[in-house]
C-alpha cells in the first residue's frame, strides 16, 4: 500500500473522528469536588439562606451571569424545578436542576436534567456542630465530551468550581461573621 502524504493526512482525520465519536459511547469520567465552611450562626438562619434558590445570585460571581428564569419565589423542595442560564466562556447557557431529596435543616440535592454537563449532582449539607453550622458541598459530575476531558477539565473546568466556590466562600463569611 503507497502512502503518500494525502492518504496519511486522511487517515490521520479518520483516527480522530473515530476517538471523537467513540468518547460519546464510553462511560463518562466522574470528577468530585467538596467545600466545607463554618458558620458562625444558628441552624435556622443559615439553612433558610441556602434553601432560597434566589440566593443564589448573590453567592455567584457576577462574571457568571447567573440568572433565575423560573418565576420567584420559589418553594425549595422535593420535586422543586429551578430554570436558570449561566455564562460558560462567556455563553450564557441555559440549566435546569431539579431538587431531588430535601430535608429541613439538614440537607437538600440538586441535580442537573439540562445543561452544560452530562451529569451533575450537588449535595448541601449542614451540620449542627459548637458555636455554629457546618456548610459542606459535594458535588459530583461528568464532561459532556469525554475526547476533551483532558485539556478542558484541568484548564477550565476545575478553576472555574474552585473560583466559584472561593467567592461563595467569601461572601458567605462576610454575611455570617
């Protein structure tokens, strides 16, 4: 078989379509990403911040352009449906979560059924512990495209949690202390 530099250009495309395409039937990669924060506060005061989607808005960097569609107020529990878009490399896209188990107090999960993601699973917890509530966030997730993961998640993805995460970390230290 002659190969010139035409064949070899073609096949060379032909091996990158094909791992492209395959990367959309492999089992997606699963990453984690956890915060805890101390609150000096009641559990109250604490869990009925986190439990108003609207909130939201203000924990999120403005760089973000997090914005609620669904009609406000909106009730936080299960079943709960919250309509939002957000900025992602400067695209607003638009996400749909919906609030899969709720408990007063204690914890509350919110999952990804439309958006940026191809799974997303947030869990809030809040812990009565001495002196104040202990906030921890669990999220799990995974890429849409899994032929990217490599550049995409260590360039984009996970500073971008971390840089979200650090402001909500901030300003809910400012409002609480």
């Amino acid at each position: 078989m002659n190969f010139d530099k035409k064949n070899i250009i073609v096949l060379i495309i032909a091996v990158l379509l094909i791992t492209f395409l395959g990367s959309f039937l492999r089992q997606p990669k699963i990453y984690s990403f956890s915060k805890e924060q101390f609150v000096p506060s009641d559990m109250e005061t604490v869990f009925d911040f986190f439990s108003r989607p609207e909130n939201l808005e203000k924990i999120t960097p403005s760089s973000m352009g997090f914005n609620i569609i669904t009609p406000k107020p909106i009730e936080m529990k299960n079943g709960a449906i919250i309509d939002y878009t957000v900025k992602i490399l400067g695209v607003p896209i638009r996400w749909r979560t919906m609030i899969t188990s709720y408990k007063k107090n204690e914890y509350f999960v919110d999952e990804q059924l439309k958006g940026p993601y191809s799974y997303w699973h947030h869990k809030h917890t809040f812990t009565e512990v001495e002196g104040g509530v202990l906030i921890i966030d669990e999220i799990t997730y995974a890429l849409p495209i899994q032929a990217f993961r490599k550049i995409v998640y260590p360039l984009i993805i996970r500073p971008q949690l971390e840089q979200i995460f650090d402001f909500r970390f901030q300003i809910i230290k400012d409002k609480f202390n």
